[in-house]
C-alpha cells in the first residue's frame, strides 16, 4: 500500500490556479497517494484561522504533516495560513518579489482579478463561443461554417463534442462540430458542405476498440457500435484525412485539455479573450 | 500609456497550468500591458532551441526584457530554456526540491501525467457529465433530475447554461438546468417538478440592465428583452429563491470559474475525479 499525505489547496478566489499548479508537482510522484481537499475563497482573517485549524487538525491525526498549495493575494491571510503545522507552498511567496523588482512596481495585492470578469467583453465572448458550439452541435448550417474558427470532423463519439466545448470555455475559439456519417464515409469526396473551409478542418480519431466501448454504452449490441463497424468507420476516416491533407489527431489517450491545446497550435490559433 | 511587457507561456503539456500561474501573478500588476503568448508540448531541446530564439529575438526588440513562465518537467528541457535573455519563473524549480525533501522520495520527471488521462475513468466520468448538461439544457425529465448533484435554476439567460458546462469539464460535476418560465414566477408555489430536490436546488440571478442586454443581442425590441419584464422576472424569481430557502448568487460580476467554484462550496460539492 501506498503512504498517504494530505494535500490542502487553499485560495481566496476559485482554487484553481492553487490546484493546476499543485497537481502538475504531485503527478511527478507517483508513489505517495494524495488526499486532496479544495478551499476557494479563504479571504478574510476568520476564514484563514478555520482552515488553520483544519490543517492542524489533519497534521495531529496523521505521521507526515500535510501539504498546502497556496494562492492568496492578502499578506496576512497568507501569513496567517503560513502559521499551520503543513508544509506551505505558495507561488505568490515564491514570485511576487522578483516580479517587484523587475517590474519596478508595486503589485497591487487586490484580489478578485484572477478569474473575474473585469469586463463583459471577455464575458460575451466566451459566450458567443459556447453558443456557437451548443447551436452547432451535430447539426450545421453552411453560413455558421463561415464563421467558425475551426471545424472539427470526425465519426460519432470520437470526441468532437467535449473538445469543442472546451475550446470555447478555455479559449473563446469557435468550433464547429461535423460528424462524418455513413453517406460521408461512402463517398470519395469530402462532404461537400465542407470543400469551401478545407483550411479550417481538423480531424479527431480514436482506436476502435475505445469507440466500441464508448458506443457499446449508448446502443449495446447496435450494429452502429459493433467492433467491426467501428474499425470500417475509424479507417475510412482516416483514410480521408489523409487524402484531402487534413490535420487530424488520435483523441483515445489525450484528455480534453490536451485535444484542445493540440489544436490551438496546430491550427495556430489564438485566444479570443 | 503604459509601458509594454512581452511574456511566454512556454511548458512541455498544454501551457494551462503555466498561462494559471502566470495569470494570477501578472494581474498583480495594473499599469502594465502585457502581451501574451504561450508555447505549449515543448518538450524536446529542439523545441527548447526555438523557442529560446524566439525569446532572444523578442528581448533584442525590447527595452525591457521579457518574463517566461514556464511548467517544463525536463530538466534539460527546462535548463535550455533558462538560457534565454527572460525573466524566468519556474515553478518546478521552486519547489520540486522542497517536495522531493519532504516525501523523501524523487520526483519520476516524466511528462504527460498533468493533464494526461491516465484512464479511461476520469474521461468517462467527465463525459458522462457533459453529456448530462448537454441533454438536459432546457428540457429536463424528473427521472433524470433524480441523478443530478445540483440542479441550477433561475430566469432564461442567467448564465445557467454555461456553469452547467464548466461543473462538468471541471469537476465532473452533473448539473441540470431549470429555466424559470413566465408559468412557473406566475405560481406562488415551487415548480412542482423541483418539489421533491429541495435540498439539491441553486439559484442564479442577474442585473436587470445586463439581462437586457444578453437579450437583446437574441431578441431586439421584444417583450422578452424589454427592461421592465427582465425587472419583473428576476425580482420575481429571487422572491422565490427567499422565500423557500434556495442559495442563490448573482451571476453579474462573476466568471464562470468564480460561478462554479462558489457552488461547489455553497452545495457541499465534492469533484468527481
């Protein structure tokens, strides 16, 4: 069995600054197993004794004393939270000062900037790109096509939807989303709503065994989500990518931010907001 | 007008762990504009190279040099990286060590597990989730409304839609999606629908002023987006919230992080991988 520690990731805005940072240095251990507890918008005096007290709590019940990531604006908050018997790791602490200096400037120690929404601008356009997406789905107009930044295309389950989604909440990238369907699979061309955005199209892939599975749990023992069927669909999908030189990526061992990232870059797109 | 500051993002998985980090730190800092662009799977010295020169050649156009931060596990990688004319911030470098001291164990510097899908569960958990937000968007089944962990609800454009989403690509959260419709504010009573999730329930509210805008941008000059009936709805559907105890947020001047984090809070939410 694997030793145990407890992680406490402490913020006064959402955590997840605190959580992404703290994540990536735990994932390079794989021998310890993380207990991992989220506190956003530890803000105030009060609210940092608590989760002092929590911490303590935690360190006395266990061998090893706990690890706090920490992501707090406010010098007393974080000094305060600094006083627990955890092991503190705060990127403020760490950055702040060197980032004064280089800047020749004051940080201004507000807090409430991270993730908010200073204008609706930002607001707006993430949300012109999730309507984009939801309107989009499995369901496409040629004038909307006009106005997507991307076109993903790929079979049914391989992936489009979530990674469409996530390009719009992460980057406010308006991606469309075209499912190759039989017809599209018999034919030879590419789909022919699709020949004036060849430049936009993106193909999503996944191994065959993966997409039975995932179908197998929508329509068991469907032809549509047959092995077979899957393998015949999966290769003639590849197959068009490869003849119309459409970028394309297996999506089977990628997670939705690494789909997303991927083709940001390949399709050298750039963030809305 | 302010001064300029150029700043990488550079990390050898998606770059959204180092843009986090990053982020937080530079809106510390007002009167500076900074111009952002993030280099995300370097993780080879060839990459490494490039992107030095890119940085080399951005610092000799500039009087002030640029900031990189950087999310690189490699230490090659990461070495070559610190080569450059930056500022550089590595959080690795910060506290790799100390953790390694702590754990009394060596960090694997193996790449790809941050954002990687290490199985398949944490795929499945979070597009059953999606798929959740997705079906239930506007159209909801009481059967369905059972397996939910939280059920947002509150008058059409309130920002339900999208926090739906973010709990499910976040936290694998299922969060359904009740739009409160003229019917239900006319009724004294809970939607009857809702009567037997109480507990489960989580109002979103909205300025009169920016609901009139959202709408108008869908519906111009219509009755649905007039300020008068966008006062009346939200006034009306916040008695709601009071009088049968719903928790409820304004969603006005917040992101959708801040949005989806305080539910998770407020509902007693705990993330599903």
């Amino acid at each position: 069995m694997k030793p145990v520690r407890q992680v406490f990731f402490v913020s006064d805005r959402t955590g997840i600054t605190a959580e992404s940072m703290g994540l990536a240095l735990l994932n390079q251990f794989d021998n310890i197993e993380f207990k991992r507890a989220t506190y956003p918008f530890v803000d105030t005096e009060a609210k940092a004794k608590e989760i002092v007290a929590l911490i303590n709590t935690a360190a006395s019940k266990c061998e090893a004393r706990p690890l706090v990531f920490s992501s707090i604006v406010d010098e007393n908050v974080r000094k305060l939270i600094k006083t627990s018997a955890g092991m503190h790791m705060s990127f403020y602490d760490a950055f702040i000062g060197e980032l004064e200096d280089e800047l020749a400037t004051e940080a201004n120690h507000s807090i409430g900037r991270t993730h908010g929404m200073h204008d609706t601008e930002r607001y707006d356009k993430r949300m012109e790109a999730i309507n984009f997406a939801l309107n989009h789905d499995d369901g496409i107009t040629d004038r909307e096509l006009q106005k997507a930044d991307v076109i993903l295309m790929g079979v049914s389950r391989s992936g489009k939807t979530p990674t469409c989604l996530y390009l719009a909440l992460q980057y406010g990238i308006r991606a469309a989303n075209y499912p190759l369907i039989p017809e599209d699979l018999e034919s030879s061309e590419l789909p022919r709503m699709l020949q004036p955005f060849r430049q936009k199209l993106y193909g999503l892939t996944i191994e065959a065994d993966r997409l039975h599975h995932i179908r197998s749990e929508r329509r068991p023992d469907s032809r549509y989500a047959s092995r077979d069927n899957c393998r015949r669909e999966i290769s003639t999908a590849e197959e068009m990518f490869r003849r119309f030189n459409i970028p394309f990526t297996n999506t089977t061992h990628k997670s939705i931010e690494e789909l997303a990232a991927s083709i940001m870059l390949a399709a050298k797109l750039q963030r809305r907001f």
